[in-house]
C-alpha cells in the first residue's frame, strides 16, 4: 500500500483520487479547495495540506494564491 511520504505530493490532486494509503496517512490533515462557482468552474483539486488552517493559508499565499479563494476542509479517514 503507498503511503504519501511528503504530504505536498496530493497537491493538485482531487482527494477522492488519492489511494487508500496515502488516505490513512493524511487522514486528519486540513486541505484546501478551490471554491466552486460558476464563474470559474473549479476543479475539486487540492491546492494546500497542512496540520492546521493557518498552514493551509500559509502554502497557499507561498503559492501566490489568495486564500478568500478557498475552503478549508478536515481531510476524513477512509473509512
């Protein structure tokens, strides 16, 4: 089973692609989406991870995106 050894590799992913390892290990974490609206058609994928919010906004200003952009979210366990 792979397990995510760096949390920054689900960046850019949608969280129902990653795979069930690298969900127990990230079980927990905060992520940040982009919000939907029709305006921009948003794909649901993860733009930030971190242990809290402020980290999440942290990665994501680092990345030159604005945070008022995003929802921040409890990554849940698998199962």
């Amino acid at each position: 089973m792979r397990r995510a050894t760096n949390p920054e590799d689900a960046i850019g992913r949608s969280p129902e692609r990653l795979t069930l390892g690298e969900r127990l290990s990230l079980a927990g974490k905060f992520i940040a989406l982009e919000i939907y609206t029709p305006q921009n058609l948003a794909l649901r994928r993860i733009e930030a991870i971190g242990d809290s919010p402020p980290d999440c906004i942290r990665m994501l200003r680092a990345r030159g995106l604005n945070p008022t952009a995003f929802e921040l979210s409890r990554l849940p366990a698998p199962y």
